[in-house]
C-alpha cells in the first residue's frame, strides 16, 4: 500500500476511517483510564494499611473512576457505529459467531458501572478488608473480560479462514497466535495515560492533597507511566514478530508506517518526562506538555497502526459502494451538532464534579465536621 493512511481510498471510506480513528482515539483515553484505574485500585488493596490509605491516587482513582466509565461508555458510542459501516460483515460475523457469550458484555458493564459507586460508598468502608479487595477484584475481572472478549471479537472478524470450522465446531472461545501479546500491549499501555491523566487532575483538582512525602508520590507515578510504557512496547514487539507477514506489511508500509514513528516518537517524550519527573520528584510544564503530546501521538499513532493491519486483512472494495450511499443520507449536521453539545455537557459535569469533590472533602477535614 503506497498511500499513507487514510488516503488511496474512495472520498466515502476516507471519510469513514477519518472519524472512525478520531473518535476511537476519545475512546482509549477514557478506556485506559478506567482499565488500569481498576488494575491500580486491586493492587493498592494489598499494601499496608497505612499506605493504602496514604495513597493519593487511590483516592483520586476511586472518586473519579465512575465518572470515567460513563465517558468510555459514551465516547465508545461513535466508533461502535462506524466500525458497522466500514466493516460490516467482518464485525457482524466475528459478533453471531461468540454469540451470547460475547453478549455478557452489556451485563457485566453494567455490574461494573454500579459496582464502582458501591467502593466509594460508606459501606464498603466500613467492611473488612476481604469485603473491599472482593469488591475490587469484582471490578477489575468485570473490565478484563470485556478488554479480553472485544480482542477476541476483532481478531476473529479477520480470521476468515476459521469461520466455517468456528460456527460448525459450535465453539465459544477464539484464540490466535498472538493474542495475548497483543492484550497485554493494550492493557499494560493503559497505565501510561492513567499516569498522564492523574498528573493533570492532581494539578487540576482544587484543594487536592499528595501524600505527606510529595516527592515520593510523583515519582510514584512515574514509574507508573514509565513502567506502562516499557512493558507495552515490550508487548507490542513480541505482537508484531508473531503477526503474519501480510498482516505485518501494512503497519510497516507508506499505509500506517508514518504513525508507528509517530506513535514510537510519541513514547520516547513521554518517557523522558517520566525520568525526569522520577529524578526530580517534581513535575514541570515542559514535562507535562511532554508526557501529555506524547501520550496523544502514542495512542492516535497505534490507533492507525492498528486500522492498518486490519485493512491488510479485509477488503473494502465491496463495501465501498455502501459508504458512498450512507454519505447521501444525511446526519452529518446533527452528529456534530450533537458532539459539541455533548462535549459542552461533559465540560460542564467535570467542573462540577471537581467543585462537589473539594467541598466533600473540605466538610470531611473540617474541624467538628459532622459529612
């Protein structure tokens, strides 16, 4: 493929892919947020008592995280469609073949989404220990299926030659060379922009605490983005050694090789404002400016890499037609109108969130307070 991404490509289908990856890339970042907030959440449940409650960014994670997946949740709205339009039969196939199965999604969402309300509660405070860490763990295996069965669900819809013997076999479970390489690339990268969001919301949120050394809870974070960063490329090398050679192409041709330097770039300034944060135990502007344009060329970057071997793996050319017809239809307007208010309405709750969570916590630390 000799035309970088997302050129070569009738107007209609270059449309499509355009604000498929846009809108995905909105997607991972709250996504992220929310599988390595819960992964950071479970694991903080089995430290010491004095440092788990020390912990500033359990505290920031769990007053937050809700809030997150209702942004994933909906921030994941647009992709799901115009995946449909571009890929409709490798999406709706990869779907009818896991069944009910994949199905479980909605249900466990929806046990996740309340579930995260229960551990900011009263309640599960003032239940033991085991209480709290099943709770958690409840959470974090909730998001591990879904990350899992949604790879499952994409690496399948390329597999074209296994679909007769998948539907046949009345099979349940779908795993390919490489699979795992390739969750634990996504999973593990998730900590990097956890790591990048929280360092803004520390700064961001009014009256926020760090934990009495704030020295050692930066760099704490540090090696959280720096460690994410490290053991996702890891990952995402073995992937890309185990991918087939007609899979591997497109990702290193004109098609989606300009966003994995970007994407490898984006990486390397993220995780020199990581060691310089871990050496000074301090952040600065230039880091964060670093770490944060960083994050964005990281994510938009593998999010074409990733388009990419999937286009080496399907073709569109019967499906063009119908992109060009579902451009006649109209919306357009009301899809963007709809996303500037939608994105209005989230500015405004983020501003109202941070208000209620400072005044909770300033009754809370109030002397005589009864909240």
């Amino acid at each position: 493929m000799d035309a970088i991404f997302p050129l070569g490509f009738p107007p209609a289908t270059t449309f499509y892919l355009t604000l498929y990856v846009a809108t995905l890339v909105v997607h991972v970042v709250f996504m992220n947020y929310v599988l390595a907030g819960a992964t950071y959440l479970l694991l903080a449940s089995f430290w010491g008592t004095g440092c788990r409650k020390a912990c500033c960014w359990q505290r920031l994670i769990k007053d937050w995280i809700p809030f997150a997946t209702g942004l994933a949740i909906t921030a994941g709205v647009a992709p799901l469609l115009f995946v449909q339009i571009l890929y409709q039969r490798e999406f709706y196939t990869a779907n009818q073949l896991l069944s009910h199965r994949f199905m479980l999604i909605l249900p466990i969402l929806i046990v996740c989404f309340y579930m995260l309300y229960v551990l900011k509660s009263h309640w599960i405070q003032a239940r033991g220990t085991a209480v709290q860490i099943g709770a958690r763990l409840v959470v974090f295996l909730g998001f591990a299926f879904i990350a899992w069965s949604w790879t499952e669900n994409h690496l399948l819809s390329l597999d074209e030659a296994v679909w007769r013997g998948f539907y046949a076999e009345g099979r349940s479970f779908y795993v390919a060379t490489g699979m795992f390489a390739r969750l634990a690339m996504w999973f593990l990268g998730a900590f990097s922009t956890l790591a990048a969001l929280l360092m803004w919301q520390a700064r961001q949120t009014p009256g926020f605490v760090l934990d009495p050394d704030e020295r050692s809870a930066w760099r704490r974070l540090a090696a959280t983005g720096a460690g994410g960063l490290v053991t996702a490329g890891i990952a995402g090398a073995v992937y890309f050694l185990l991918l087939p050679a007609e899979q591997r192409a497109p990702a290193v041709s004109w098609l989606g090789g300009p966003y994995l330097a970007i994407a490898s770039l984006g990486a390397m300034a993220q995780l020199v404002g990581w060691v310089r944060i871990a050496r000074s135990g301090v952040t600065t502007l230039v880091d964060r400016l670093a770490i944060t344009v960083g994050c964005l060329a990281t994510i938009s970057g593998m999010a074409v890499v990733r388009e990419s071997i999937r286009l080496g793996s399907v073709t569109l050319a019967d499906v063009q037609a119908m992109h060009a017809d579902a451009m006649q239809i109209g919306g357009l307007g009301a899809f963007l109108g709809f996303l500037v208010l939608n994105g209005g309405l989230i500015g405004w709750t983020i501003v109202r969130v941070r208000r209620e969570i400072f005044a909770n916590e300033s009754r809370v630390q109030a002397p005589g307070s009864r909240g």
